[in-house]
C-alpha cells in the first residue's frame, strides 16, 4: 500500500509540467521528455489555468508558474565589465558579416546566399579567455534556465586589436571571418 502511494506521488510530480515564465512574459512548459511548448496562463477567480496549443487546460499553482532566471547573471556583468570585452561595443563590418554591440544588445547579421539573417536581441557573455582573446557569447536568446538556452545563437570571436576582431565560430569548417570597427 505504501509503494502504491509513493508510486502515485513520484508519478503525479513527473507527469506534471513545469511552467516557466521568460523575460519576455511568455510562459512555456517544460515537458518529462525534454521538450517543451508555449502556453498561455490565464487567471479565473482564484485559479490560474495554463492553456496548451492543443486547446487542452489544466490548472496549476501559481507558484508552480516560476519567473526564468535573469539574463544577466553576475558572471556576465564580471564579463562585460573586462576590457576585452567593452572592445566588443560599437558597430563592426566584414566580408558576409556584420555586429552591432551595445551595452544590452546586438544585432548580428549574415549573409546567406541571396538572403540576409538577422539575430536582434540581449548579448550575454559565457566565458572569456584572455590569453587566447576569445569571447564565447550567446546572442539574441529568449531566456537561459540553467543549461538550457531559448532561441539565439552561440558566437565564439577572438579580439585581434581595438580595430579588428574575427569571428571564429565556423573556423572548423574552414570559415574565419574578419571584422574592422565601422567609425
């Protein structure tokens, strides 16, 4: 009997979803088999309810409804506070490639045959290797959960001088690209 009653516990916390609110104000749900869907969260009376893609509903503790962590962490303001990195701030142009860095945001863009892709959005910086002069950056992301990342793209770019810089995230794929600072 006891097994039974354990066993319905542990089950009804597995298969119960997680809600998790981005800086965006989107809710999504982070499923048992690791995947995870947009819901819309809606208060009625006393109960909130979460409104899956499918049509289908269920209730959920407004604390199970937890807020994402913030986007800038302690790590990333150390980080962004590094001179190497404040070299990063200002507007950079290559071959197929261009960066524009402020304080909170980036806009990233590359050509793609005929077409232009665009990322616009926070930039936080992951790790910085000082003697190599490596950046390693998410940029345009929706939210961060621990180790999972929400939209963006992770960028490795190395600081050749305060007028040049390269972005070596495809360098093992033989793309190097070679950025100057637009003044």
């Amino acid at each position: 009997m006891r097994k039974v009653i354990i066993s319905s516990i542990l089950g009804a916390l597995l298969f119960a979803g997680n809600y998790i609110t981005l800086d965006n104000g989107k809710v999504i749900e982070l499923k048992p088999d690791g995947t995870w869907q947009e819901v819309k969260v809606v208060k009625k009376g006393n109960e909130t309810l979460a409104i899956k893609p499918d049509g289908t509903w269920e209730k959920v503790e407004a604390t199970k409804v937890e807020a994402a962590n913030k986007l800038v962490t302690a790590v990333d303001k150390k980080y962004k506070d590094s001179p190497l990195v404040k070299t990063l701030l200002g507007k950079w142009q290559g071959d197929e490639i261009s960066y524009t860095f402020t304080i909170d945001k980036v806009t990233f863009k590359q050509k793609d045959g005929h077409h232009i892709r665009t990322l616009t959005g926070k930039w936080m910086v992951d790790n910085v290797d000082p003697k190599k002069k490596i950046i390693s950056l998410d940029i345009a992301q929706g939210a961060k959960l621990g180790f999972i990342t929400f939209g963006g793209e992770l960028r490795k770019i190395r600081v050749v001088d305060n007028n040049t810089i390269e972005d070596i995230t495809d360098m093992y794929n033989g793309k190097v690209y070679t950025l100057h600072r637009v003044k």
